[in-house]
C-alpha cells in the first residue's frame, strides 16, 4: 500500500513537470502573449489599430476597411466578449493554401455578451523580423 502510494505520487509529479515544461515553451508564450494583444484591440472595437498590427496576409486578405465592417458586424451578432480562456497553441511549417512558413493556431473559448459559449480561433505567422502577427480570426 505504502508503495503504490508512492508510485502515485511520483507519477504526479512528473505529470505536474510535464505540464509546467509545457507551459513554459517561448513559442507558446509568444504567440498567446500576440493574440492576447491583438485581441486586446478586437475588444475595444479598434479595427484600424487591429489591421495595422495584424500580420501581411491579412492585410493582402482585407483591406482595412471591410475588416472594419466585418468588426462592427460581429460585434453586433455576439456581443462583446466578457471572458476568454486559452487553449493549446499548435504549430506547424505548412498550411492549406499557404507557402511554408512558420504557423500556430491557438483556440480561445470565449464568452461574448450574446453567446456565452463561443469560440476564436487564431492563426498567426511568425514574420521575417521574427515576430507573431495574426493571419487569420475566426469567432464561432
């Protein structure tokens, strides 16, 4: 009994290692500290400060204005959003549709004032000066 007990507790503990290494990756950290910012933007309904720090092929995508529109015309269907939760940020060197390049996808659940049970998905590209710009919104 005393040795299974012991089992267990050093099998948590490697599990609380393995969370923590996880948690404590630069790449996860720099990309959900990019859309915690851009976010940041999206929520105080400022769509010229969200497109310009958003990255080039979102911009090659739309331009500042129809962004602008699509902001207000979201907001309007969901609401704001009141809280947001932070899934896992995968990476990955290819993307449908897109030369190779450097890619995360991060998913936020996410409750806005008119639908408390949504989603945001995210996807940003690590550009030539190295850092993480969305490329990619997606509310659901």
């Amino acid at each position: 009994m005393k040795r299974a007990t012991m089992r267990l507790c050093a099998a948590l503990c490697l599990v609380c290692l393995a969370i923590g290494a996880s948690a404590q990756d630069p790449r996860t950290i720099a990309v959900q500290t990019a859309a915690r910012t851009w976010l940041a933007l999206v929520d105080k309904s400022d769509a010229q400060g969200a497109w310009n720090a958003a990255g080039r092929k979102f911009h090659a995508t739309l331009s500042a204005e129809a962004w602008a529109m699509q902001l207000k015309a979201l907001q309007d269907k969901m609401g704001r959003a009141t809280r947001r939760t932070v899934g896992p940020a995968r990476f990955a060197t290819s993307f449908p549709g897109l030369p190779d390049g450097q890619y995360a996808q991060i998913l936020f659940r996410t409750s806005f004032a008119k639908k408390p049970e949504g989603r945001e998905q995210l996807t940003l590209e690590r550009e030539a000066d190295a850092q993480w710009r969305v490329i990619g919104y997606f509310p659901r």
